[in-house]
C-alpha cells in the first residue's frame, strides 16, 4: 500500500508538534499502523531524507521487492524510516 498525500500531511504535522521528539514514533505507529516503521539516527541513513520536518528526517521506504530499499517515490512507499538528527544539527 503506497503513502497517500494526505497521510504525508498528517505524519508531518505530528512530527512538527512539541511532544514529536518524545512521542512520535508510537504516535505515529499507532496512527498508521498499515505502513512499516523504522526509526533510528539520522547519521545511520547515507541518503537524502524525503523530507526533514522538527528534529527528525523522514526517509520512505519501498519494501514491495524481496529487498527492502530506501524510495523517494511516495507510490511506491509501504514504510517510513523516522531519523532522529542530533540536536543543534
């Protein structure tokens, strides 16, 4: 299942709201529990995030292959990787 615009939307919404950096991943899992979620540093991921929105870098993930890879094509996202970039970066 692709990530709609309008959940794109949504997901950055929360990541923009003060409590993001403390709640938004189980928010987030729980709000869209259809797509995969990863979440780690954003010094972990060497690509370009989709999106950087609050502390955090928003890189989708295709994992419609046998080989789960890293897409900036929304049609083809069935996840999100949530990276959190250090403070002051």
């Amino acid at each position: 299942m692709a990530v709609a615009a309008t959940e794109l939307t949504e997901i950055e919404r929360m990541l923009g709201s003060p409590e993001a950096v403390t709640q938004a991943f189980l928010a987030l899992r729980q709000k869209f529990p259809h797509l995969a979620w990863i979440r780690c540093d954003a010094s972990d991921v060497t690509e370009t995030p989709y999106r950087s929105v609050g502390a955090f870098d928003l890189h989708l993930l295709d994992s419609a292959d046998h080989c789960a890879q890293i897409t900036d094509d929304p049609g083809r996202a069935t996840g999100i990787v949530l990276a959190k970039r250090a403070a002051g970066s």
